[in-house]
DNA sequence: ATGGTTTTTACTGCGTC
DNA sequence: GACGCGGTAAAAACCAT
C-alpha cells in the first residue's frame, strides 16, 4: 500500500546528536527519529513521495497514464473534468470561433456544475480547511486522506449538518491522528484549525458515537512521554528512565479516567528526580500543557502504589 | 438535567538557598 | 525574600446516565 517506513532519503545523512546514528524517518507517526537511541529530531517529516509503488515499467506507464490518483482530499476525487481555457483542439489547432463560444459556454456550466449542491460546496470547503489544517501540522499524506475520508463518512451520514465545518474538519483529522498512530493533541489541532478546544473536543465525541464505532485505541502514556521529551529538550537518559517507570508500574487502576498527558508528566518528572537531574514541576506542567496540581496528584498516586527501589543501572555522571 | 469524577484555580504553609 | 514543593477547598469541566 502505502510506503510508510523508509530509510535514508533527505533523512538518511542527518546524524543522531547524541549517539551518531543515522535518523531514520517514520512517515507514518510524522517524525524522524534515531532507530538506537529513540531520539526525536522533528515531527515535521512528511513523505514527499507518490502514494503509489509501480513495481515494473509497464504498471508505471499505466499508473502515469492516467493522471494523478484519486484523492479524498478533493470534493471530486481530482475525477472532474477539466476545460482547459487556451481553446485548441486535440491536434493543437485553434478552434473557429463558432466551436470556440461552444467551449466558453461548455467552461462556465463545468464550474457551475462541479460544485452544484451546497452539500458538494460545504464538502468542498471543508475538504480544502483539512488541508490547510494538515499543512500547518506537517502531517503525513495518509493521515490527510484519512481525515478526509471520515469527513466524507460524518457528512453522508449528515452528522455535520448545522455544525462547525471548521470544527468538524478538526475533528477528523484529529480521530485520523488517532487511528494511525500521529501524536498530536486535540489542542495542537484546534489552534491550526483555529477554533476553541472545547468546540472541537465536542464534534470529536459526535464523530465517534455517530461515525466511527470502531474502537480506537487510547493514545499511550509512552507516546505522551516521547512528545514531551522531545518538547523541551531533556536527557534522553531521563526519557528512558520515565519509559521504563510507565512500563514497570502497569498503572490499569491508577489511569483510568486520567489525562495521559498529566501522568507521563509525572513519570518524567520522577524520572527527572531519580536521575539526579531535577526539572522543576512548574516546566513539565506547562510543556505537557496541565496544571502542576496534576503532576502531584499523579505523582503521589504512582508513588502510593508503587515502591521505587533507587538502583539506578546508569551513572549519574554518564555523559551524553 | 444530574450526579460522580477529574482538572483547574487560587491560596497557604514549609523548608531551602 | 524568592523559589520549589505539597496540600486543600471550591469552581469548572467532563462524561455517562
């Protein structure tokens, strides 16, 4: 299907700053990262490739024969017709003038009927807001098809009518996020979608009672923890001690109902402590976008429940 | 609408540098 | 005194019913 993990291209000569590897990049997630150390560089890749793999010469040509592949993107699919405005003929020719009022009128009902209903005009600007919306978050192209096709899905299904089209399309690409594995939050997109969180947090929950009954899988706490790590720009010593406290402490009973995001908060801050490194509350709250109350009353409920035994396998003095 | 749960806001007290 | 931290009460937000 799609490429989704790729070696080298404009990636493949950068170097891991801190152990000299080369970064990978992951077009999938949105990020480009060091396969031996986990470091983070950027989640600004974007596969600049087609979406589709010819495998030999003849299935190329047939696949450039027929133009560009279908996209959701657009409220046509890219299928429509188009006139083009130069008014030759097939052979090159100029047309006569009697053929050629016959194209200028045959133009101006192609655009008028390519965006007919104001079902096809909504979808057409709500379609163009995705990306727009997708573009600002560098979000790889599966994920912008994605969205685009569960805005398809809410608007047959008549789940928009009469709502924020800009807060419905950021609803999309938020559970599109989701469904493949990107880590961006709810409010990373309402602020490119430009719209209040709480708007776009409500036409989420309409997408999945409505649209999508599929179960979607609960974003992990490891995930929010690398964001965060990669956010401010902390030990990777620090990150991998805060991955391994979330995978030591399987915390079922304390995270339910929890925002993930304040608990790998917490864990990096224990973690920060623990390797003698010490990032105030106050940071973390702020880069992990909750409050430092949060943090606390994460922290005291992971170290309630769990014992820490301090036998740190890595020297505190260990450079990086 | 409502009630239970979680997060935020705002404030206080304590110890340390 | 400024700072980081821990705690609390009340308001606000969230969610399922």
């Amino acid at each position: 299907m799609y490429p989704m993990k790729r070696e080298g291209g404009p990636f493949g000569l950068v170097e891991c700053p801190n152990c000299r590897e080369k970064l990978i990049g992951d077009f999938e997630r949105g990020e480009i990262f060091c396969p031996k150390c986990g470091f983070v560089t950027r989640d600004q890749a974007v596969d600049q490739n087609p979406e589709w793999k010819s495998m030999d010469y003849e299935e190329r040509q047939k696949r450039m024969r027929v133009g560009l592949p279908s996209t959701n993107t657009l409220h046509d699919y890219g299928l429509s017709t188009d006139i083009s405005s130069d008014f030759r003929d097939s052979h090159g020719k100029y047309l006569d003038p009697f053929n050629r009022q016959t194209a200028q009128r045959m133009q101006k009902w192609q655009r008028r009927i390519r965006t007919s209903s104001s079902g096809e005009r909504s979808l057409s600007i709500a379609l163009g807001k995705i990306t727009e919306a997708a573009d600002v978050l560098a979000l790889p192209m599966p994920v912008v098809e994605e969205a685009s096709h569960i805005f398809r899905k809410s608007a047959k299904a008549a789940v928009s009518k009469s709502k924020s089209i800009s807060g419905m399309a950021a609803a999309s690409i938020y559970l599109a996020c989701r469904r493949s594995n990107v880590n961006r939050s709810l409010k990373e997109i309402s602020k490119a979608a430009g719209i209040q969180n709480r708007a776009a947090a409500k036409y989420y929950r309409l997408l999945i009672n409505q649209v999508e009954h599929n179960y979607v899988p609960p974003p992990s706490v490891q995930k929010y923890i690398s964001k965060l790590v990669n956010k401010e720009k902390i030990n990777p010593r620090v990150e991998r001690l805060a991955l391994e406290l979330a995978d030591r402490a399987n915390e079922s009973e304390i995270s339910s109902g929890k925002t993930p995001a304040g608990l790998a908060a917490a864990y990096v801050y224990i973690a920060s402590v623990l390797a003698g490194e010490h990032i105030p509350q106050r940071e973390i709250a702020e880069f992990a976008e909750v409050t430092e109350v949060t943090v606390r009353n994460r922290c005291r409920e992971i170290l309630e429940n769990f014992t820490i035994r301090q036998k740190l396998k890595v020297a505190p003095e260990q450079s990086f």
